[in-house]
C-alpha cells in the first residue's frame, strides 16, 4: 500500500510552509518576493528531506533503547505518520517530538539560508580607481558585520518556523476533529 494520504499532508504542509515562509522572509529580511519564494522553498525542502531521512533511520537504527520501548515508539510513529492515529499513551511522546523537529528545523533553515547566501553570493569586481581618493580606514570589529546580519535572519527563521508550525498544527488539529467527529 503506498501511503498517499501522507504524501498529500506532506505536498499540503510543504505548500503551507512555503507561502507563509515566504511572506516573513520579504518582510524581515527586505529580499524580494521572488527571492523570498526560492529562500522559503529551498530551506523548506531540505529540512523536510533532511527530516524523512532522520525518520527513516529512527525506525532502522537501534539506539540503544530496550526493544519494546524501540518497537513502541516505530509503531507510534508509523500510526500517527500514515494512519493519522493517535493513542494517549503515545500523544505526550509525539509532543516532545514535535519540539524536537522544530527546534531541528529551524537550525537546518537557518544553516540552509547561510549556505544559499553564501553561494548565491556575488563574485567580487575588482575595478582600478581612476583618480585616488584619499580614504581614511577604521577599525572595526569584524564579528559586527556578522552579528549585524545573523542576528536579523535568525529572528526571521524563527519567526517563520513559528508561524509555519503553528499553521500545521492547527491544520493536524481541524483534521483529527473533524476524522473523529465523522468516524
């Protein structure tokens, strides 16, 4: 059986993220709308490749844990991720795990966007002067020029992942209401 119904959740929150992603990235960080859609996007589709691949080898990789509690946690995820099935006993686990991939996400965005700049960045062009100008130099820390531009695209990483999440959540949130109230 290939699980259609995740892969449908998974394109629809992808979609989600992106626009909203997007829409904070072109106010927080003064980039285009174009650029914001290709920053969004591509941080957006790591993360979630990067978290399919962690997934995968949690279910594969014994860590050490007893079997049963392994056995648990596998079967917990697999029923919550392709079923959209949700046991108490499990529900506090799938919370701690949502703060986890949050916090995880948003280091991966937030390395993602540092490595498209980087690349993205543009070649320096070296042009003679004609005329010397006589230019006074200073001093300055160069850790300020760095600070100066993390600090501003981190709030806006985390300002983005906190409304993208708080947007899935509550997309996760109508659909089990509403699974449960006609099921």
């Amino acid at each position: 059986m290939f699980p259609l119904r995740a892969i449908a959740l998974q394109i629809l929150f992808l979609l989600l993220s992106i626009a909203i992603e997007a829409v904070i990235l072109h106010r927080k960080l003064k980039v285009s709308p174009q650029q914001s859609v290709q920053f969004a996007t591509s941080i957006n589709l790591l993360s979630t490749v990067l978290g399919w691949l962690v997934l995968f080898s949690v279910l594969t990789i014994p860590f050490g844990l007893p079997p049963s509690w392994s056995l648990n946690l596998d079967v917990a995820l697999l029923n919550f991720v392709l079923f959209n099935q949700l046991s108490s006993s499990t529900a506090s686990t799938l919370i701690f795990l949502g703060f986890i991939t949050f916090f995880a996400s948003f280091l991966v965005k937030q390395l993602g966007l540092l490595f498209l700049k980087w690349l993205l960045q543009p070649t320096l062009n070296f042009r003679p002067l004609s005329q010397p100008n006589p230019v006074k130099y200073v001093m300055r820390d160069p850790r300020t020029k760095i600070q100066g531009d993390a600090l501003p695209q981190a709030a806006a990483i985390l300002e983005a992942n906190a409304w993208s999440y708080s947007a899935i959540v509550l997309v996760l949130v109508v659909r089990f209401v509403i699974e449960n109230a006609t099921g």
